[in-house]
C-alpha cells in the first residue's frame, strides 16, 4: 500500500482537465418531440417552449413567460433570423449561429435527424 500524501492528490487534480462549461442554447432536449406539422416542445436551459412549425420557419411559445418568437428559416442555413430582442439587437448579421432560440431548435432539428436516420437504419 502507498500512502497517499497531500502532493500526490494535489498532483493528480492539477492533471484533470476540466470539461468546459456547456454553450448557451445547446442545453435543450425534446419533452415532445415535433412530428411533421404538429407542435413539439422544446427545453431550452430548462424552460419548456412550444415549437410550431410555420411556412417561413418555426414559432416558439416560451411556456414561463408567454413571449411569442419567430425564427425564419427561409433564407437557409446560417442566415435564420429571430423576432426576439436578442437577436434583432446582437445578433443579426454579427452572429451566425443567432440567438439562444436559433442554437437550440438548430439542435433540436438535428437531434430529431439523427434519431430518424438512425430509426430508418434499425
Ligand atoms: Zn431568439
């Protein structure tokens, strides 16, 4: 048995690399997921929305606070534009990735992808 001495534990933690901490917006999760034309819920950074799907994109309901926000996909990706404040204010075009809103549904399309391919490939 070696005894483990303070240097060594302090040796060691000073090796572990901490994981950074996760991007704003990537922390969402489908509570139901969207179906073709039919309203899904999103989580995003833990509050509930209602993602509805429009013509020109989606609409986001937040449950918590009833703010209504448009997210226009028509002109592609990377160019999704937000009806919110953050967006219209900061983001548009200085950010491609736009807002927490266009982050997480981008994810949450992408996550509703992957789980179909994988799904048409069982
Ligand atoms: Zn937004």
């Amino acid at each position: 048995m070696t005894a483990i001495t303070t240097a060594t534990v302090a040796r060691v933690l000073s090796g572990i690399k901490t994981t950074p901490p996760a991007q704003p917006g990537n922390r969402c999760r489908w509570l139901v997921s969207l179906s073709g034309r039919l309203p899904g819920v999103l989580s995003i950074n833990g509050t509930p929305y209602t993602v509805l799907p429009l013509d020109s994109g989606y609409r986001l309901k937040n449950h918590a606070s009833g703010a209504e926000y448009d997210i226009d996909t028509e002109w592609g990706e990377g160019q999704w534009e937000c009806s919110c404040p953050d967006f219209l204010y900061r983001r548009q075009w200085k950010d491609q990735l736009g807002c927490k809103h266009c982050r997480a549904l981008r994810a949450g399309l992408a996550a509703l992808n992957q789980a179909a391919a994988t799904n048409a490939n069982a």
